[in-house]
C-alpha cells in the first residue's frame, strides 16, 4: 500500500502555514 497521501497532505498543510508566516 502506499501511504504518500497522507505524507502529502500534511507537507502541503506546513508548506502553507510557512507561505502564511512569511507573509505576515
């Protein structure tokens, strides 16, 4: 089985948390 879903998911939920960081 492949688990890159949930890896993906997770690591798009942080890379948009630090893009908001950054903006602020």
């Amino acid at each position: 089985m492949y688990r890159g879903d949930r890896v993906t998911q997770i690591r798009a939920m942080v890379g948009v948390a630090i893009l908001v960081r950054n903006q602020i």
